[in-house]
C-alpha cells in the first residue's frame, strides 16, 4: 500500500475539523498550526475535499470550513480518495503490466490487499475516530500548545 503524505494530511486535517467544528467554521490558518501542514498545501487538499463534498466553505470574517455532513457520514476511504490518493499495494498501480507488461505471479495477491485496505478504511468514519479518547488527548495537548505558543508571543509583545 501507498498511502502517502497526501492522504494522510488530508485524514489528519479532516479530524482537526471535526474536533474544533463543532460550533463554528475552522480555518486552515488554524489547522496548520495544530498540525504543522503547510497552508498552501492545506488549500490544495481542501480544494479537493470541497469538490468531493466532504467540506463546505464559510465566507467572511469567522469564516473557514466545516464538515459537509455528519462525521458518522464520513469514511476515511472517501477522504483518502477525494484527495487522488491511491491505496494500491501492486507495483503496476492495478494496470497488470507489473513484469514487463505482463502480470506477475503475486499480482492478484496484492490488489486483493488494496482491496483488504479500501474496505477496512471504508468501515471507519471521521465520527468513529474522534469518539476515541487517544485521538481526544492528542488534540487536547495539541490545543495547550497552541495556546502557551500565543500566550509566549503576547508576552514577547508586551515586554518589547
């Protein structure tokens, strides 16, 4: 399987804004932050996730994004593949060409896996993995960080 950074940004991402979307649209300025992503690259897989209509936009001041439906709605399998990711475990990417043009010997082995991995991600929603309390103590010590990282640079800003 190959599931790249792309795919696992976009997953990461897409729990950010379940957990602190609740009352209100999440900006990805804010996202990056929690998580280290890169705005720009940020901006890049929400553009799919929107077209996917995973997310919606909110305009304006407060604006940002929120989840298009229910968390519960959700699977991981579709955030991964809104995003173009491939869960492909042949190394002929499922063409079948893997031995100079030809299929291999372990060909059908390894897309019956990428077929395991799709199901699998399938059955897990972004509502399945915020209820769980590990995932709930990481956003939480991720959100304290966040908040000593602007207390320290009010601080700096008060004391210059």
């Amino acid at each position: 399987m190959r599931l790249t950074t792309k795919g696992r940004y976009a997953v990461t991402a897409m729990l950010d804004l379940a957990i602190h979307g609740q009352h209100k649209p999440v900006s990805l300025n804010d996202i990056s932050g929690r998580q280290g992503i890169s705005l720009s690259y940020l901006e890049q897989l929400f553009a799919k996730l929107r077209r996917c209509d995973l997310v919606s936009s909110v305009r304006g001041p407060g604006g940002g994004y929120r989840l298009s439906r229910e968390g519960s709605e959700i699977s991981i399998a579709q955030v991964v593949d809104a995003v173009n990711e491939s869960m492909d475990a042949t190394r002929c990417r499922g063409k079948g060409d893997c031995q100079e043009g030809d299929q291999c010997l372990t060909h059908h082995l390894w897309q019956d896996l990428s077929q395991q991995i799709h199901a699998f991600l399938s059955d897990i929603s972004i509502a399945d993995l915020v209820s769980r309390k590990e995932i709930l103590d990481v956003a939480k010590r991720q959100d304290e960080k966040a908040h000593e990282t602007v207390d320290e640079t009010l601080i700096q800003l008060t004391t210059a």
